[in-house]
C-alpha cells in the first residue's frame, strides 16, 4: 500500500508530530498533489491553537503550496497528472464559483474547505486538493520562492489593486514584514508613489531596495501627519498586527482615500468624523481565490517580485512553525520538501 508522510497537529495546542498515512486517492473534483514547498504562515495557528470551533483533529496545517498533480478524479477538465500547481487558502463558502453566483448564495453542495483548517493541507508528501483551489505556476518561478505568493502575495496583491488607486496615486504600505516586503514590491511595480511605514529606520534601506520612493519611521512623529505632509495617501495597506498602530495611521488618508486592513488584530477604534469629511472609508482584504493566485504568480514573474524566505527541511516543520510564530523570521518562513 502507498504512503505518505505528514506533519500533522493530532489536537489544538499540541505539538506538530510526524506521521505516515496511506496515500489518498482523489475523489470527483480533487487532485492528488505531490508537494515540493509550503510556505509557514501566521494563519496556520488558526489550526495550531485551535481557533475555528468544531475543528476536527489530527489536521495537517498548511496553505501555501507548490507542487505537481500526481492523480486526477473525476470531473477535472482541464488538468493532467504532471501540471504543476499551486494552492492557496480558498476556503469554502466562498460566493465565488459559479454555483454560488448563479444562486447568489454563499453556501453550496460544492463546498471546497479552507486548506490546512477544515481539510488537509501542505505539510506534507502529498495532499489532496479541490480543482477550484489549483493554480497554474509559471514555469520560471521558483517553487520555494512561489510558495509565499499563494498567501501572502495574493492576499497584498489583491488588497492594492482594489484599494481604488490608480497610477501615480500615493498608496503607504504600512509594515515592513511578511506582507509588507511584498507589497512594496507590488505598489512599486503597479506604477503607486509607494512610502513604507515601519517603526524605527533599520528596514528603511532595504524598503527602498524593494522600490520604496519614501520612507515614514512611525515612531519619530505621528505617521498620519507624516503621511499629509507627503500629500496624503490614496491607500494604505495596513498589514500590521497592532491596533494603536492602525489606530495611529488612519489619519494620513487623503480624501476618498482607503485604508485596507490585511493585517489580523484586535478592536480598532476610528473616529467617523475622521472618515466623513474625507468621504475615506476602512475596509478589510482577505486573500483571493484560484484565479486571483494565477493573476499574482504572472505579475510576480513579469515584474521579478519575489518573497524573501527562511528555509527549512520538512523533518524541521516545528522548528519552522515555531520561528514564524516568534515574529523574528526575515520574513517568510518555507518549508522544502524532499
């Protein structure tokens, strides 16, 4: 019998354990995928600690994944064993496929699971995957450095081009982290004056590296007022995970300006006069689905934007989850399969 090995939660809180399973076998609309990378994500503590009630366990976390198709099911035209692939979050209920647009509903019988949450995901030799997740991978993109994109690329990429800018229009990316080093890269290449906001100055010089035409340190004055004096921004992408820091930049919106909010933490409080005599608004971005992905990968590869990665052996899967959690990772965190 085929088998597979994994790293898997066996329960919330506990800690990643090395399994062996027998190799699954795709059902109708799934693909069989061989994994070569998966990139650690801060949303895999979702699984980690147990945060979806009702969760079942063990679950094999893990939802930035490149790889190739090694078995089809039925019903999936389009693909063939040897495609390469990615799979990103895409979680179920989405309102996306044409199921849920024809019934203008966000449930349907094709519920597709939010990957590494309710059903299993990348971290492993092999997972299973429903076809509306996959997404082609261009062929010159490297898979380690492809994983991030499928998260973490996808989630700033798709959170810039609908913040309402248009070229030559101020957009701050406001963080210079895992999504933050992405999205200047994205701001910068989709033609946005692009300011990085950060505490302190030791990312200034590599944020103008990455395309940064200026730079704000949050803690040497207020940002917002920095951000006015720079004209105010049209967007800014918050990928912060402070909410006095949120709190603290939303000023810096130029009128009918947008603040995005990618970046997961507590209550914000924002004051509506704030907002109102800017007809500004605040809204949130989460990821994107199939088509989205594809749409990041191209970019990326067209424009030579690339996430910067710490690397780790999938035996090293705890080590890896552990050094994403602590926040110290510069600045995504990967694991390379054998």
């Amino acid at each position: 019998m085929a088998t597979m090995r994994a790293m898997q939660f066996p329960e919330p809180n506990a800690p990643l354990q090395l399994v062996e399973r027998s190799l699954p076998e795709p059902g109708r609309r799934e693909a069989l995928v061989t994994v070569q990378a998966c990139g650690v994500c801060h949303s895999d503590t979702v699984t980690g600690r147990g945060l979806v009630p009702g969760l079942q366990y063990p679950r094999i976390p893990g939802h930035e994944v490149i790889g190739t198709i090694a078995a089809l099911g039925a019903d999936t035209d389009g693909w063939s064993v040897g495609d390469r692939v990615g799979v990103g979050w895409f979680p179920g209920a989405c309102g996306h496929c044409p199921h849920c647009r024809r019934s203008q509903a966000y449930a349907c019988d094709n519920v597709h699971g939010a990957t590494g949450v309710t059903r299993d995901g990348g971290y492993a030799s092999h997972m299973l995957a429903d076809i509306s997740a996959l997404a082609h991978i261009p062929a010159s993109l490297d898979s380690i450095e492809a994983a991030p994109l499928m998260c973490a690329g996808v989630t700033t990429f798709n959170a810039i081009r609908n913040s309402g800018a248009k070229a030559g229009d101020l957009v701050a990316i406001h963080g210079v982290g895992g999504l933050g080093h992405l999205g200047i890269q994205f701001a910068a290449k989709l033609g946005f004056r692009t300011v990085a906001v950060n505490r302190g100055r030791d990312k200034e010089a590599l944020a103008r590296q990455l395309g940064a035409h200026d730079y704000i340190d949050s803690t040497a004055g207020d940002p917002a007022q920095a951000l006015q004096a720079l004209g105010g921004a049209k967007a800014i992408i918050a990928t912060v995970t402070n909410a006095d820091a949120m709190q603290a930049i939303v000023g810096g919106l130029a009128a009918g300006g947008t603040m995005m909010l990618i970046g997961a933490t507590g209550p914000i409080s924002i004051s509506p006069l704030e907002l109102l005599s800017k007809n500004a608004g605040v809204r949130g971005w989460y990821s994107g689905v199939a088509a989205d992905s594809e749409d990041t990968l191209v970019f990326s590869e067209l424009h030579q934007i690339s996430s910067m990665n710490e690397v780790f052996t999938f035996e090293e899967a705890q080590a890896a989850y552990d050094r994403m959690v602590s926040g110290d990772a510069r600045f995504r965190v990967v694991l390379k399969m054998d």
